[in-house]
C-alpha cells in the first residue's frame, strides 16, 4: 500500500528530527531523496507545487549522454551521461527504454563525419552501450524514417539513446522513495530557513492546501530547487550572489504521420548551431528543441513565437508532408537550471552539475540534467554525510531497482473505459492517479500522472471535467470544486495550445 498525502503529512509533523531534508521534488530532489532513504537516513522531501511541476516534466524525453556535448569536447560529461544512461535503462525498464535515431545526410562528408563522431559516443558507452552505430544508405535511411524529407538525402547514420517519460519516472522515483520509509510530500512549500548558532537546522515550511506553516528539524538540509535556487540560497545568505541562469527550451507535438515511425531523428545542425530532435513519443512526434535566456523565473513559463516558428521552419526542412503551426497539438516550455558561466550564450554553458556547500552548512545541488539525477544525488549525500558526523554509508543506487508500480500503460487494456477515444488513458489510471500517486489537482492528473496536456491540449481540456468527476470520487470534492479545478486547468492548458499564442 502507498501511503496518502495526508499519512505521510502526520508523519511529518510528528516526527521530531530528520536526518535530511530536501528542499524540491523534481529529478535532482527525488533522486537526492532515494539515495538517502536507501542508506538508511531518515529523509524528508517537500515540493512546493507538484512533483515535476518544474523543470522536469518538460524535457525532450532523453536518457542520453548528448551528443552535442561531444562537439564540444566535453568527452567526461558525455562518459559519465552515458555511464548513467546504462544504468537507467537496467535499473527503470519499464520506463526508460532505447531507442533508435537516424541523423539524415545531405551532403557527401556527413554520413563519414557523424559516422565516425557517433562511433566516439558508442565507445564512451563502453560496457554500457546499447548497440553500435551504423552508416545507412539512402534506401536503409527511407525504410527507417519513411517521413523524410527525400530531396536530396544521401543516407543517414544510425544510432542508440535511451527515451523515457520524464513525470512517470519521478512518480516511480517517489514511490521508490516512500518504499525505503522517506517521506515526500508535494504542496509542501519552503519559505524559510531555520537556523541554530549561524547552522541550518531546519525549514518553515506551509502546506500549501490548509495554509498551515511549521518547522521541521534536519541535521542536513539540501537544496534542490532547479532554476529556483538562488531564492532559498538567499533565505541562507540575503548576499548569496545569483549562481543561476535560466535557458528556456520549446518542444511542439504533433501527429505521428509526420514522420510514420518508432524512429527518432537528430538533426545536428540548424542555423543557430542547436541540434533538433523529432521523437515519437506515446504514439506522437515531439519535435525540439530552443535555447532561449530568460532573465524572469516564471513558475508557468510560456513559449514564445519565435521559438514556434523556429522549430517548425526548421522541421518543416527535413520531412515530406507540409509542415505548419495548425498541425501542433500541443506546445509547451521549460526552464534549464544552469550554473551561470562568463558566457553570454546559454547553449555553450556546461551542463555539468554543481555543489556547493554554504558557510551555514546549506547544501545546493544543480544544474546537470536528467540524465546524470542518480549521480547528482549520490554526490549530495556524500556531501551531506559530513553534517551527520556518522559513519559513511555508500550509495546503492547504482544498482537499485526503481518502483515499477507506476506505468500507466499498465492498466490500459485492463477493460477499465478510456476517458477519451483519442487518449490512451483510462479512468483507472486517474483513479490510481490519486489513490497511489498523490495526484492532489486535475492538472496534476492531465499534465503529469498522463501526459494527456503534453500529447494534445485541446482534448485534454475537453476531458477536463470528466477526470474532475472521476477525482471527486476519491478525493470528496463537492460540485464548486471540480469547476473551480477545471477552471484552474483551462487556464493552465491554454498556454500548451499553439492556437490561442
Ligand atoms: C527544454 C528542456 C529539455 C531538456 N531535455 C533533457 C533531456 O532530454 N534529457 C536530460 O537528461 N535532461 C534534459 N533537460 C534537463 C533536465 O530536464 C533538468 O536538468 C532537470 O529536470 C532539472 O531538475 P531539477 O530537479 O534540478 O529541477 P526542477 O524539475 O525544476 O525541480 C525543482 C523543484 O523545486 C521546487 N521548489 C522550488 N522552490 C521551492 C521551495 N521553496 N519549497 C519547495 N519546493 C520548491 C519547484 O517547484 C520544482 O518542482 C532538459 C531541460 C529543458 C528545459
């Protein structure tokens, strides 16, 4: 049994003293929170939204070790990224699995110039890998990638990298955590420090559904709020100079004819020096993605016309349907959390990750990416470990099966009534939703426990008051609330739909 909101809040609040507090729980907060659980410590996690409301429900969907990063010769980020990706598709298989892509060649020297860059990738992969990489003709490249563009194509190059779906895989993360007794909590938001004699002790923290606040005790406290974190950096030291950098990344969603594959695509090279990715992605194609410096750290942040127009002129290139803006069914947009460089373009900062310990004992842990979340965390509990002044307990993460109680595909043939004909969700999935995946808002439920927003605004907006109802059931909410929850939705869907910008 998983243990509801409000268990795990009583324990909360009853427990005297925690090992380790978290501040944030997306991929680094809840991959911190499931290394110090394993160890044995007695850990606490709070996000102060949902579970992935940040950043990290809004990446491409890849495991990989980025093979743009080669390009720029960072060979140890890449080997460690590829490192993780082995491990996650051992220790997540039900939800992180490979997949093929195929950079399309156009011009003579790129089929021996990315062949022979992605054999670099494969053997950084070393004992790790998935399956080499290979030079494809023009008729291999057609028969993988029936949708490109043929003009002038020459082949391509073949490729392995892993896919995920980046909310389930905190969902599981979570679980994984509660499983090894840690307790997690979302609508659980930080909005101070407690400090003893000058050390961090603790947080205030305020649920944010009874508008209760409290303190909490920690003897180690880590900070894991993403592009967030120079807001609790300076609850520690108001003088704390910004560390943070915030680089906006689009994707859009469209219809899976565009492309008529399980085949991924790579563009590496688009006129401003990105790569691009076109991924099918629960049964779509998700195309990104941009690199857009933001100075303003919006909680709902929103896509722009130029990055629209951007991915889809350049898409446009590469396939053979006609391409434009009212084909996208969905667009959203997310914020990268990097460490600020003396550097004015954000997409040459390192996406390496930092750690950094505060004269107060305030541990920070950021940047990096999806990929690398297991190593982050084991790097911040090792960390941490020295504020606990026990013996060291090694992480063993490295092997540890994740929470496979989660996959939504799951019940989907189960007979349970699909709650749209064009979603592949069922009403048992927003039932569990609730009952074993704190889902606390219809948003919740559309955006991230499915992926229904992200797949398909307009329809997700439809089904709306239907998931309310299915909620209702669960949770007792009477007929002010669903609407008020479904007017909280449409206000939230309209930013995904490409038709109302
Ligand atoms: C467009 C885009 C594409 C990407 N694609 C990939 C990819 O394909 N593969 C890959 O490996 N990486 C990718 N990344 C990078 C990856 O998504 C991020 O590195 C990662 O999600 C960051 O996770 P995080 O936990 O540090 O931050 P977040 O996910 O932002 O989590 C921080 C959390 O802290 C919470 N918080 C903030 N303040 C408080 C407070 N006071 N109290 C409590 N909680 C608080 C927030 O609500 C938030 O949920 C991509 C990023 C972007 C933007």
């Amino acid at each position: 049994m998983i243990p509801s909101r409000d268990e795990l809040l009583k324990k909360a609040v009853s427990t005297k003293r925690w090992d380790i507090i978290i501040i944030g729980g997306g991929a680094t907060g809840l991959g911190v929170a499931v290394d110090a659980a394993t160890r044995g410590y007695t850990t606490l996690l709070v996000e102060a939204r949902d579970f992935g409301k940040g950043t990290s429900s809004k990446s491409t969907k890849l495991i990989h070790g980025g093979v743009r990063y080669l390009r720029q010769g960072n060979i140890k980020m890449v080997m460690k990224a590829l490192r993780e990706r082995g491990r996650l598709l051992n220790n997540a298989p039900h939800i992180v699995h490979p997949l093929r892509f195929v950079v399309p060649c156009y011009r003579w020297w790129h089929k021996p110039w990315y062949g022979i860059g992605l054999k670099l990738y494969d053997a950084l992969a070393r004992n790790l890998g998935i399956a080499p990489s290979k030079i494809l003709n023009r008729e291999e490249t057609l028969s993988y990638v029936p949708g490109i563009n043929p003009v002038g194509l020459r082949g391509g190059v073949e490729y392995w990298d892993g896919q995920f779906d980046d909310a389930r895989l905190l969902v599981s993360l979570a679980q994984t955590a509660v499983l090894n007794q840690a307790i997690v909590l979302n609508y659980v938001e930080v909005v101070d420090l407690v400090k003893t004699k000058g050390l961090v002790t603790g947080v205030r923290v305020r649920d944010v559904e009874s508008g209760t606040t409290f303190e909490l005790e920690a003897q180690s406290v880590i900070n894991a709020t993403g592009i967030e974190t120079d807001f609790v950096r300076r609850m520690d030291n108001v003088a704390a100079a910004p560390m943070m950098q915030a680089a906006q990344g689009i994707h859009v969603v469209v219809d899976s004819s565009f492309l008529s594959t399980d085949t991924a695509i790579m563009i590496p090279d688009t006129d401003d020096g990105r790569v691009l990715f076109g991924v099918p992605w629960h049964g779509k194609l998700l195309v990104g993605t941009t690199d857009t410096p933001r100075e303003e750290i919006s909680k709902e942040p929103e896509p722009l016309e130029v990055e629209i127009d951007y991915l889809i002129s350049h898409i446009a290139r590469y396939l053979s349907k006609p391409f434009t803006r009212k084909d996208v069914l969905s667009v959203f947009a997310g914020l990268r959390p990097l460490v600020r460089a003396n550097k004015a373009e954000t997409k040459s900062i390192s996406r390496d990750h930092t750690l950094e310990v505060s004269a107060s004992g305030l541990v920070t842990i950021t940047g990096g990416k999806w990929t690398t979340y297991r190593q982050m965390a084991e790097d911040a509990i090792n960390r941490a470990e020295r504020a606990l002044g026990r013996p060291r307990r090694p992480s063993i993460t490295r092997t540890l099966a994740l929470s496979d109680r989660t996959s939504s595909d799951a019940t989907s043939g189960s007979g349970s009534k699909q709650i749209h004909p064009d979603l592949p969700y069922t009403e048992d999935d927003v039932r569990r939703a609730v009952t074993d995946e704190w889902a606390r808002s219809v948003e919740d439920v559309l955006a991230r426990r499915t992926r229904s927003l992200f797949l398909n605004a307009a329809v997700a907006m439809e089904v709306a008051p239907k998931v309310a109802n299915l909620m209702a059931n669960e949770l007792g909410w009477d007929e002010n609330r669903q609407q008020s929850e479904v007017k909280g939705f449409l206000q939230v869907a309209k930013i995904y739909s490409v038709h109302h910008i």
